[in-house]
C-alpha cells in the first residue's frame, strides 16, 4: 500500500509517502520569510503553502518512484494550526483523493508528533511515556496503544516552544526563537541567574508565562532601557533554556515514579533542542527505560508523521468523508 502525507499546519510544507511500508520521501519546505516580521504572518503562509505543495508532491512521487495514480491512501492535517494554512493541504488532498477516487484521512497534527518516534529504527514500545513539546502544545501523555492516550498533564498557559519564541524576542534573537536560545546558551552559563520554576496543584501540568516574566524583570531591572549589553545574553539565554528543561524533565520523572511504562518518547519542534535531548538521555538511563526522540527532522513539522499515523487509522478501518473540514483548535476533550 502507497501513503501519501501532506502537512501545512504553520510555516512548513511538507509532504511524504510511505511506499509498502517504508518511508520514501518526506520533502520539507520552511517559509523563512516569516522571521523578518517576529513571526508567522497566517495569510502568507496560506500562499506560500499553495505555491509549493504541488512542486513537492511532484518530487516527492519521482523520489519514491510513483506515478500519483498509484497512491491508495490520501492523508492530511487537519488540526490543530492555521486554519488558512492548514485549508491548503487538506484540500489538495480531499481534491487528490476524489478525482482518483481513493480513499482520504484528516490526521490530527498532535497525534502525528505522539508516534512520530515510530518513523525511528528503533520504535516506542507501548504503554510509553510521551512529552510533547510544540509551538502550541506541551502535553505529557501515556500511550497505550494506537488508539489509547491517557493525558497526564498539559501547559496551563504557554506552550514550551512559544516560551523559546516569546524570550527570543525579548533577547531581540528573532524567530523562531529554539534554535536561536539554543545557540546563544551554549557560550552562556544555565546557572548564573536563578530563573523561578512554576509549581502547580496539578503535579503533571506546566506553566511557563510566570518564566517568561521573570526574564523580562530580569531584563528590566537590571538594564532599564539602555538595551541589553551583548555579553549578557548568552548568560541569560542559557539560564531561561535551564529553567525550561527542569520544569519539563520534573514533571516527566514524577510520571516515571507513578506509572508503569515500558519507554519514554520525545517529540515536537522543542525536541530538537540539544540540551534538552541530552537531559532525557541521562533521565532514561537512570530509570533504565529505552528512549526514543525522533531525528531532527522529524521533531519539527512533518508529513512523514501525518502519512505514518494516517496508515495506523486506515488499518484500524477509518475513513473520512470528504465532507470534513479543517479545524484550528484541539476537538474538545481530546487527550482529557
Ligand atoms: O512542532 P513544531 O515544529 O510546530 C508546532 O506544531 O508548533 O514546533 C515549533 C516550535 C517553535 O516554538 C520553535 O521555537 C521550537 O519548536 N524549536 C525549538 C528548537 N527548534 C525548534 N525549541 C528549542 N530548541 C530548539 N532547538
Ligand atoms: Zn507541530
């Protein structure tokens, strides 16, 4: 059976096929214009979106060696993200797949990060212990199976890659903002400023708005308005990007002392962060527990994902109606 996934829920386009079982291609496009205006602009990545989606598809089906009459499934995102974005590929795709008279999938964006760690050779075993950590969503999960997930704890207020976004700015580091903290802290000293972390009556959720706030008093009391001395920043980049990583490694090892899991999975954008990936290493080592964080490609927006959890549906028996639509938010109760 051929898959093909497409991904457009933000700022990258993306778009895979899984040929008899084995990913062949995951093209990825990331619209980097966005970052000269401090963030995503919706109504322009809805037309950046619509001018590459066919050129990949095209070299997404040379690079697997398919002509498109051969894929049988069509998947798509459907959500969460920009509706406008998101409108673009999962249109093509419901288009794709009624004139070829194929059956279609609208793949939830989260789900497709949650088994993301199945694109690795070395697969997730279930129930696992999974954090995901977006631009949107922090969300600490057990996974049962592929259609059981049980919600530990979710962020009360931002999003751990959205905290990465909003310090950045301050730092006038610019978007997105992960890679930039994570360059500037590695000249930085993570604990030259004691940065507070939230606690919470629920011991599994996050907060990280109070974190953000506390960089910019930092910033404000200690540099008024004369802007920020160079040389202070890294130390500040590096201590914010510390403070971050125990909030989300404290949560996860209060999960690992309470439930019983077989292995731990990282997935999302902020699991491409270097310190935070080295932080699981050393976590799953003490508990003993196998680890698996997607490669960097697939921590970040993919379709590889979206085609790998759209097969999972399919074999499951689902089908969508080409009536779907596209939907921004998270559907109520999801992973409640
Ligand atoms: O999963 P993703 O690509 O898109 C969403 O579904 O939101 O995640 C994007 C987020 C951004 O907030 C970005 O700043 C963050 O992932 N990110 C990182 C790193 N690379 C990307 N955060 C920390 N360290 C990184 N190296
Ligand atoms: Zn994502």
């Amino acid at each position: 059976m051929n898959v093909l996934g497409i991904e457009s829920s933000c700022d990258e386009t993306s778009v895979a096929i899984i040929r008899n079982g084995e990913l062949t291609a995951n093209l990825i496009s990331s619209q980097d214009f966005h970052s000269k205006y401090g963030g995503v602009v919706p109504e322009l990545s809805s037309r950046a979106h619509l001018q590459i989606v066919i050129p990949l598809l095209k070299d997404a089906l040379k690079e697997s060696g398919l002509e498109l009459n051969q894929i049988d499934l069509f998947c798509a995102t459907a959500g969460p993200g920009l509706i406008g974005a998101l409108l673009v590929g999962f249109t093509f795709a419901k288009g794709l797949a009624y004139s070829l008279k194929k059956p279609f999938i609208g793949v939830n964006h989260i789900e497709g990060h949650i088994y993301s760690g199945f694109l690795m050779k070395q697969k997730p075993e279930f129930p696992f212990l999974a954090l995901v950590v977006s631009g949107g969503h922090t969300l600490l999960l057990i996974v049962k199976s592929f259609n059981e997930i049980k919600r530990l704890g979710t962020t009360v207020d931002d999003a751990a890659g959205e905290a990465f976004d909003k310090v950045s700015k301050m730092l006038g580091l610019g978007y997105p903002g992960g890679p930039k903290i994570q360059e500037m802290s590695k000249n930085g000293n993570p604990e030259k400023i004691n940065f507070p972390i939230a606690s919470l009556d629920q011991p599994y959720n996050f907060s990280f708005s109070g974190l953000k706030t506390s960089v910019l008093r930092y910033i404000q009391k200690n540099f008024k308005h004369k802007g920020i001395p160079e040389k202070e920043i890294p130390d500040i980049a590096a201590s914010f990007q510390n403070a971050v990583i125990k909030a989300l490694i404290g949560n996860t090892e209060k999960a690992l002392q309470n439930y019983d899991v077989k292995s731990i999975s990282l997935v999302g954008g902020v699991a491409a962060n270097l310190e935070l990936r080295n932080s699981f290493i050393r976590l799953a080592e003490k508990y003993n527990l196998k680890l698996i964080i997607p490669g960097l490609e697939y921590c970040g927006d993919n379709a590889a994902m979206i085609a790998f959890r759209g097969t999972k549906l399919f074999e499951a028996g689902r089908v969508d109606s080409l009536n779907m639509s596209p939907y921004p938010g998270l559907p109520d109760k999801q992973f409640s």
